[in-house]
C-alpha cells in the first residue's frame, strides 16, 4: 500500500454534518410578537413590533440555516430579544424567559465577546423601554392568560434544547478525540518506524519545521569514512545464514552506536560496510569534523575488539574492521525524484574514502592527506605508502593512525592483550565506579587459577624430570 493511503487511513473523517439551527431562540421571538398582536387586536404599535421582529428573524432562519455560528449574527438575535423585552416595558414572566434566552446565546459566544454582548443587550433594552412609554403611555400587564405561559414554555424548551445539543456535541466530542488520540498514535507508531531507515540529523529539522522535502543538493566540505569487515566474505562460505545475520546485525547495531555518539551521519549500509560523514547538516568546522571522524573510527575499532573476543569464544575467528577517511568536496543532499528520495552524497571524495578502505588491512585505519592535515597534532599517525587507485591519476598518500592511548603506559584508557588461550580486554573509559571491586575479584580469581595451572605444569615438569633421572642411571 502507498504511503499516501497508508496516511488516509489514519487521518480524521470530515464531519459531515447534520441537519440543524444555531438559533432557536428566533422562534421565541416570532411566536411573541405574534401573540403580542393578537392580544392587541393588530394594533398598529404591535404590528409595527411584528414587522421589526419578524423580518431580520425570517432572515436569520434563511441564510444562517446549518451555518456556524458568528458573532455579528448572534448580536443581532440578542438585539432583537432586547428589544422584544423593553417593547413589553419589562413585562416579569415575559421579560425572564427572553432574558435567560440571552444569557444562553452569550455563554455559546467567544468569551472575549460576552462584555460586549451584555452591554448591546442592555443599552437595547433601556432604548427600547424609554420608547415603548412613550408611544404607549398604558401600563402592559402580561401577567394574566396564556401569553407569559406560552413564552415561559417555549423559552424552557430552547434551553432544554440548546443544553440537549451541547451534550450532543460534547459525547461526539469525546468519542472523535478517542479516535483521534488511536489514530494519532498509529501515525507516531508508523513515523517512529519510518524515521529508523532515515538519520536523525535529517528528518529531525523536517518534523521541528514541518519544512519541504524536494530534489535538492549543495557542495560542501566533509569528512568521509567508509568501512567493513575484513575476512566476512570468506566467513560467509562456512556459516549459516542465521549465525551470518547475527554477526552482521550485532556489529551494525554498535557501530550504529558509535556513529549516533559522535553526532555522524549514517549515510548506507552496504553488505557487511558503512558509510558516515561529518560536515553536513551541522558542521563544527572542518578541522572539528576531521577530528570528530578519526576518533569515532578508533572507537568502532576498539569495540571491534571486544566484539572479536565474544565472536572467538563461539567459534568465529578473524574478524576484523578497516577504514578509510579522508576531507573533501561533495555535492550532499537529496537525490532521486519527488516520489523517491535518498539523502546521500557523491564525489570524488566518496571514491577516495572507498579506495582507501579496501588498501586498508586489519584494524588499519587509513586516512587521506586532507585529513591528516587537519588531526596530526592530536593523533599518532604513520606514513604507509602512496598508492595508486583507480580513478586517480595522481599516488594518493594515506597515513596509519593508531590509538591515542596506545603509548602512553600507565595513562592508557585501555589494555588489549592475546595469546594462545589468552584474551585480556579492559576498556577504562566504559567502566563504572562500582564495577571495579568485581573486576578486581575476577582478575584475582583468574589469577589463582593461573598460579594453580603453573603448579600443576612444575609439578608435572618436575616428576618427569626425576622420572628420565632414575631411567638414566
């Protein structure tokens, strides 16, 4: 399936809507000025009312029919009920049913609108009351028959209605929040999984800026290095495809580590290799990158080692890691089309690092002329020879770096030793304050289990000796 469609899946269903009106409160008011002037016999003062009202009313119903709300319109209900009030000079029963129908229209209303709709209510009012005694200078006495009732029961009922539709819209609320809350963590699920082939470095600015992704690239100066394993080729003839598969996941699974600890892009895997740069999207400087690159390729050779030691004791001999590093120009990006990107790089560079990959041999790490400028005073290096690679017309000169720590003694953050039957690995810089007191017990009981294998090796030396001596004489 599409990503496209995979997405259409997870995303909200439009609300289709359903047949209603935000403003019951308009039949309230038609249905009272019409009463109004029945109880008048159609004086011309009600009529007048009648008109007034019932006009804007008949065009609120018309053109605001399954329409949002708005605040203009919602002005001119709460208008037209304040005047209904002051024309009927405040009538009680009459006066509280409209005055709760505007009270309900300014809590549905923005709150940075209720000031100002309570003031037109109540400027509307007074106005309209002041005009009513004096067009009609006889008391209005409501209080009496059906009219107050029916405007009370029609009232109540837009409330009951009004609070019946807020529920109404609060449980589909509810039940479309739960979806979206399933349908939004299916799309975390399904982005968390998606951005596991991608570096962070990469789809991190895309979701914080929500920015475009197009065929794009730029030149930039970077720090390559490329790397495999030497002797997996040869080790894939004689394994299984599970035991080979382990062996390459655990190994991508740490280097990947590594590579994420010294902020490297993790451009491709390719078989039992990889591919990382420094230098885009965030560079720290092109000396900076160089630098960042040698040491995070030291450590992937240290931690080859300690992966070697656990390899060895099942069975798998010979694995070891060669690299190849070197500074230059490339053109960095995404290339492909618009259905399909891959953010990687291409150059001569790229090929510079691949060439001194493959002269490299075990544990070697090889790296250009460009970048031991920019790590010799921090680094050990030693001059292997100029080859010639292909591609290249010029010899290419490539230095061997070696551990920082590998000379230096008792200040060395490591100690790496093998013999036959024999691997001592001890990583300082990993190790925890509490770790010590069990590693020192661990070295002492090797050691007495040394000290007892050489008392049984003199012992034995010993009866042998005296043996051949009594054969002698």
């Amino acid at each position: 399936m599409p990503l496209s469609e995979t997405f259409k899946l997870v995303t909200p269903l439009k609300d289709t809507g359903t047949c209603h009106f935000d403003y019951p409160e308009v039949f309230v008011l038609i249905l009272t000025v019409i009463l109004r002037a029945i109880y008048y016999d159609f004086r011309p003062i009600s009529m007048a009312l009648l008109v007034i009202i019932t006009l804007p009313s008949l065009m609120i119903l018309i053109y605001n029919y399954r329409r949002q709300t708005s605040f203009w319109t919602s002005n001119i209900v709460i208008i037209l009920l304040s005047v209904v009030i002051g024309s009927l000079q405040c009538c009680t029963i009459i006066s509280v049913s409209l005055a709760a129908l505007i009270g309900i229209r300014i809590i549905l209303s923005r709150p940075e609108n209720h000031l100002r709709l309570l003031s037109v209510s109540f400027v509307t009012t007074i106005v309209f009351y002041y005009v009513s005694t004096i067009l009609d200078t006889d008391r209005m006495d409501f209080q009496e028959g059906l009219l107050p009732l029916i405007v009370m029961v029609a009232s109540i009922g837009v409330i009951l209605y009004q609070f019946w539709r807020i529920y109404q819209q609060h449980t589909t609320f509810k039940a479309r929040a739960h979806q979206a809350g399933g349908r939004l963590n299916t799309m975390v699920s399904v982005i968390n999984k998606l951005t596991r082939f991608v570096p962070p470095q990469i789809w991190e600015p895309i979701v914080r800026a929500n920015s475009t992704v197009n065929v794009s690239n730029k030149r930039a100066k970077l720090t390559i290095m490329f790397s495999d394993i030497v002797g997996f080729t040869k080790l894939s003839d004689s394994l299984s495809s599970d035991n080979l598969a382990d062996i390459l996941n655990t190994y991508m699974h740490c280097m990947t580590l590594i590579a994420d600890k010294h902020g490297a892009v993790l451009d491709k895997f390719i078989g039992d290799g990889m591919v990382c740069f420094f230098g885009e999207p965030d560079s720290q400087g092109s000396r900076q990158d160089a630098l960042d690159c040698v040491a995070m390729a030291i450590d992937m050779r240290r931690e080859m080692r300690t992966l070697r030691q656990k390899w060895r004791l099942m069975g798998f001999e010979g694995l070891y890691i060669r690299v190849g590093i070197t500074t230059g120009y490339c053109h960095v990006g995404n290339f492909g089309s618009n259905n399909r990107l891959s953010y990687t790089i291409i150059g001569k560079e790229a090929n510079l690092a691949s060439r001194l990959e493959s002269c490299a041999g075990k544990d070697q790490i090889l790296v250009s002329e460009s970048t031991y400028d920019y790590i010799c005073h921090n680094y050990e290096c030693e001059h292997v020879a100029a080859f010639h690679l292909k591609g290249f017309d010029e010899k290419v000169n490539a230095w061997q770096v070696f551990d920082p720590s590998a000379n230096t003694g008792h200040l060395s953050k490591w100690v790496d030793h093998t013999l036959p039957g024999f691997n001592l690995h001890l990583n300082f810089k990993d190790m925890k304050d509490n770790d010590y007191q069990d590693i020192r017990a661990r070295l002492n009981f090797a050691l007495e289990r040394v000290e007892q294998e050489e008392e049984k090796v003199v012992t034995s030396m010993a009866a042998e000796n005296k043996h051949n001596d009594t054969n002698h004489k």
